[in-house]
C-alpha cells in the first residue's frame, strides 16, 4: 500500500489521463546533504521528504560498488525493489507521462555481487492499483552507513510505480510465492540490530527529512511516554501481517469547543507510510465530514475531500486526537494544520479538478483534507497524513506498536538501543510537553475529560516554560 498515484506534479498531471491527478503539496527542494552515517548499534538512516512526489525516501547504497537509490520507504509492504534503465517505464516517455520519470535505476551489469534468483518471478501489485513485475536478485545493500548482505530484491523489467520501494513490513507478507528473508530479517540474522525493530519520525511537513532508526528509539524525538499496544492478526491468515492496530477513538478537541467522539466502535486501521493520506470508514468519516463542513468526493476518479481554508484560522488550536487500545492507550493528535493543505487551487484554475457546485463554503477558500473515506471494503488506512504526528516504533519480533506525540523539527538526538531479547518495546519518556502547545499534547484530551488548568490562558501569555509532567 502506497501512496494514491494520483499525487503526481502539476505540469504532469496537466497532460495526464484525469484518472490519476490529485493535488501534490508544494514544491521544496530536498536540502539535507548524504544521509547521516552512524556506525553501530542502532543505527538510522535519513528519509527526505520528497514533497513533490508527497513521499519519503531513503538513500540506499546497491551493488558493488555501491549504487546510490532513492528508494520509498513502506511500512506497508515487505518487497525492496528497483527500476533498472531496461524497466519499460525508464526506456519509454509515453508511459513516464502517466506514471511520472523513473526516480533512480540499478544498473545490475555494473554490480559484481549481483546474482539472480533461480526460478523466482516477481510480481507486486499495490492497492492503489499501481505495480511491478520482473525477477528476484541479491546483492548487498548499505543502509545508513551499515553493509547488509545477499538481500533479495525485486528487479522491475514492467512498472507502473515511478521509484523503487524499500518494504519494512512482515516478511509473511512478501509478494513472492516461495517466502524469503525480508531485509529487515537479514539485519537481525547479520547482527546489526538486536531486535526486528525501527523507529519512525517522519517529522515536520515542511522539514526536508525525517529519521528511520533501525534497532533504536530517540528518546529526542517524542513527547511524553511511549505506550504499546498489540498488532491485530490477518483473519484471512490467521497470523499478523501488517502493522494492524485497534484505533478506539477519535475526538476533536480545542481550546474553545467540548470534544466530540466520533468512533461508535474501534476500527481496525494499518499504520502505512507507504500512503499519503488517511482512509477511514464512512461511519466515521460522516459525522467528522459534517463537523468541519466537508465536501467529500473520496469516491470520484480524483478521489479529493474538500474543506473550507479557513479552517487553519477560525480556530488553530483544533486537534483530531487518536487513541489506540486500551482507555489508558497512547493518544496522537493532530493539528488542524497538518490536516488541511492549500493545494486544490491550481488545479482548480488549470481545468483539472471541477469544483461541486454545491460547496458548502466560498470557492476561492477551498483546500483539500487530509482524511478521506476508505472505499471498498475494509481496509483502513493511517498514512503520512497521522504519521507526521506520531513518534511510531514497529517491533516485528514482538507483534507490537508504540507510539507517541512527535517532537516535529527537533533537531536533537538521544539514541537508546533496544535491548537484545526484549520481549517489549523499553517503555521510555521523551521530551517534557512543552505548555505553549499543551492543548495539543495533552495526554487526556483524547478523552472527554477538560484540561486540569487554563491552557487557553497559558497559550495566550506565550508562555513557553516546560513542565515535566501534565495531568
Ligand atoms: C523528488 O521528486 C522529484 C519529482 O518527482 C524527483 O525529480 C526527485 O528525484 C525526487 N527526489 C528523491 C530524493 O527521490
Ligand atoms: C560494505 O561492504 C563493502 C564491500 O564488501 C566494503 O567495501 C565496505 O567497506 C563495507 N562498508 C561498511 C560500512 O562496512
Ligand atoms: C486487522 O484487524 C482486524 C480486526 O482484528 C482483522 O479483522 C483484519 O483481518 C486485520 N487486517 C489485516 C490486513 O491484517
Ligand atoms: C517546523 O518548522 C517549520 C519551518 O521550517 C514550521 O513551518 C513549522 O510550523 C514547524 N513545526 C512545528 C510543529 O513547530
């Protein structure tokens, strides 16, 4: 599961077949030099924000000598694989005028470790009905500075997906008929992490990267205490394979208004940072739709959810806080400003997106939302659009998330390694709730409970003093 293909740039998406263009975000050049290099354990691995393409990529080093890929990096699939200059979509500009260029290839004639995998045809096919096909390999990957050996990996001869992907998920989940190790299989089998684990900050949307630390938790990177819950199994399997948790409430809360439940029952939803957006149930996406005056066209061939801008202003301090399992769950919230992007209008001017003509707010204050309702079926779907918000550890060994509040744009680190044998995610506390953005952070206004003192006041003050704890 990646992100909707439809998030393609403007001037592609004006010669492109309607049915794939949606609105991208903004323009920004990535400005973060190589990737950080840390030798040991753990160790972490830069993402840029491509804001162009709406996705976050990892600099992988393929081949010997060393290839550099930018690969998108996907919680939600367990497959690596790369575009070689021979994949039909590198060689022909018809299909790159739908599909977008070719990211960055691998040339296998030039890598002396490259061996092929006998008998092994590979074949993926995402759920936005994008995908790859062509033959398995080996060769060594280097991700952040540490050399990972005979990883097997996709060669795409036939692609409809622009880049290549690096899938971190359950390696029951891989693509292939025969299973084999997943990358982050080898990691663990090779020494280099103790546990089948990696931390994700994808940070700030306007920041040019974000972090995947292998092995580790950045106590920096948080707010408050990293609370676990349990992976749901796959019921057609029986066993887990994605990274499938039990969202038990959704509530906006703000300074000025009560908070308001609008999950009737708790929603199994995948966290995926391989989709741009987040796709929930009708049952709730309705009620919160009618709330906040939404237009939603989640059905469409552009598959858009539009709201008023004026959102972002009327009033700033609205969240949509998550929780997970329990009533004592983690709680992630996020900001009305992280939710609601200024990018409809030039497509809108540029012909390719028609607005309603029942839209209920001005037509020049239209802007897109970042929730939309998930269609058929019963897959749902927290992409980048929750994951900016969220501090997430995925532990594959032990079927379990944690998660907490992001720290957006530290710049900080305090790298604690899991421990070998952990059979849970070490329960730490990161970084004292700042009180300017309490009402944001507070770890009871996922509940129905009122702020224990005057945040509003606080806020106002700008103060800016921390406290160590907040109940
Ligand atoms: C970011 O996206 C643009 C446009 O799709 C592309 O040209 C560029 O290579 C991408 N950068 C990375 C690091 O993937
Ligand atoms: C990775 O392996 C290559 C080839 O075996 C070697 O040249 C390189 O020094 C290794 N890099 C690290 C960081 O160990
Ligand atoms: C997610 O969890 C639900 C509830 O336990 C389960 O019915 C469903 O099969 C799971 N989905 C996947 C894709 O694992
Ligand atoms: C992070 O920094 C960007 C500017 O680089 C700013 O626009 C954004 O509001 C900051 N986010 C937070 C949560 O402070």
């Amino acid at each position: 599961m990646r992100l909707p293909r439809w998030l393609l740039p403007l001037a592609l998406a004006a010669t492109a077949s309607a049915s794939h263009v949606v609105p991208f975000r903004i323009h920004k050049q990535r400005t973060s030099g190589l990737p950080l290099r840390r030798r040991g354990v753990p160790f972490d691995e830069d993402l840029a924000n491509n804001l162009t393409s709406g996705a976050y990529f990892a600099q992988v080093e393929l081949g010997t000598p060393g290839q550099t890929l930018s690969l998108h990096v996907d919680t939600g699939s367990t497959d690596v694989w790369v575009l070689s200059p021979q994949t039909n979509l590198c060689r022909s500009s018809a299909l790159q005028s739908v599909h977008g260029n070719c990211v960055s290839t691998f040339d296998s004639s030039a890598s002396s470790t490259f061996r092929e995998v006998e008998d092994a045809d590979f074949e993926i096919r995402y759920l936005d009905g994008s995908g790859a096909e062509g033959i398995y390999f080996t060769d060594n990957v280097n991700v952040g500075g540490l050399n990972v050996t005979g990883v097997q990996m996709g060669l795409a001869r036939k692609s409809t997906s622009s880049w290549g992907m690096l899938g971190v998920g359950y390696a029951k989940n891989s693509a292939a008929r025969k299973p084999y190790p997943s990358i982050m299989d080898n990691m663990f089998d090779q020494g280099l992490i103790n546990i089948k684990a990696y931390s994700l900050y994808l940070n700030d949307l306007e920041a040019s990267t974000g972090t995947i630390l292998f092995g580790g938790i950045d106590t920096e990177k948080f707010y408050g205490e990293l609370k676990t819950v349990k992976t749901l199994p796959n019921d057609n399997v029986g066993h887990v394979t994605h990274f499938n948790v039990s969202l038990t409430s959704l509530t906006t809360v703000s300074a000025t208004t009560e908070p308001e439940e609008f999950l009737i029952s708790p929603v199994p939803v995948i966290l995926d940072s391989g989709t741009t957006l987040t796709y929930l149930p009708r049952t709730v996406t309705g009620p919160l739709f009618d709330k906040i005056n939404a237009y939603d066209r989640s059905s469409a061939t552009i598959p858009i959810v539009f709201v008023d801008c004026a959102l972002r202003t009327s009033d700033p301090s609205l969240v949509f806080a998550y929780r997970f399992g329990s009533d004592d769950g983690p709680v992630v919230k996020v900001s009305i400003s992280d939710i609601v992007f200024d990018d409809v209008k030039a497509y809108v001017s540029a012909g390719i997106i028609t607005l309603p003509s029942n839209l209920p707010f001005p037509r020049d204050r239209v802007c897109s939302f970042g929730i939309l309702t998930s269609q058929g079926g019963e897959v749902h779907l927290l992409g980048d659009t929750f994951l900016r918000s969220a501090y997430v550890v995925y532990d594959l060994t032990n079927d379990q998330i944690s998660l907490a509040q992001s720290n957006m744009n530290s710049t900080k680190e305090n790298i604690i390694e899991i421990p070998k044998g952990a059979t849970a995610i070490p329960s730490v506390t990161g970084q004292a709730v700042p009180i300017s953005t309490l009402e944001s952070q507070h770890p009871n206004s996922g509940t129905r409970s009122r702020p224990s003192f005057p945040t509003a006041l606080l806020t106002c003050l700008g103060v800016s003093v921390f406290v160590a704890t907040v109940q």
